[in-house]
C-alpha cells in the first residue's frame, strides 16, 4: 500500500492519502504522540496518488488517477482511459469542497 504525506507547516498535523483505501487520513501531534484523529472520504478518491498541503495551511489538495472507474465521468476523451481528478479540502472543517477531473495519472501536485 502506497502512502502519500504532507505536513502543516507547523509540524502538528499530517494529512496523508492512502492509495488503497481511497481515504485521506488526518493525523494530530498531542506532545509526543501522533494520534489518527479522522478520515476523510469522498466518492471521488479513487487510487489518491498525491497530497500537497497549501502554504497557509488552509487547503489540502489529493489527486488520484481513478483506475478503478469509481466515480461517474462528467467528459470521456477518446482514445484515453479514465481521467483522474483532484480533490481539494478545507482544513478547518476536514470538507472536501470540489473534486476536479484531470489528466489520466495527473499525480504531482504543487499549489501557490
């Protein structure tokens, strides 16, 4: 099973995409204990291939490549597999606020 982590930029809390489980886990420091606090879901994480936490620490974007057709297409590119997505969630609330379709293995991330 891959595992995809990223750090608040505090060092407090990890949100990390498990590929297999098509979860995003959040995972809290309490002094020196790390805790899994909650899982986030949605039924458009399919095969999270990334996670990048955005510099102020207020989004965290996932990106999958939906090899498993999990979710419904909005588009279908002739000649391309499925496309994958990007998932964004706000940190405050731990709500996945939109998934985006993308490019088939679209994996790597980096947000301004």
């Amino acid at each position: 099973m891959q595992v995809h982590t990223n750090f608040t930029s505090d060092d407090n809390k990890i949100y990390t995409g498990l590929m297999m489980m098509h979860n995003v886990y959040v995972i809290e420091k309490n002094c020196k204990t790390w805790t899994k606090t909650r899982g986030i879901t949605h039924s458009g994480f399919s095969r999270l291939l990334g996670c990048y936490i955005a510099a102020d620490d207020r989004y965290v974007y996932v990106s999958g490549s939906n090899i498993d057709n999990l979710f419904i297409l909005h588009f279908v590119v002739e000649n391309e597999g499925p496309p994958g997505m990007i998932g964004i969630i706000y940190t405050q609330t731990d709500e996945v606020l939109k998934r985006i379709e993308n490019e088939k293995f679209g994996a790597g991330l980096i947000a301004e």
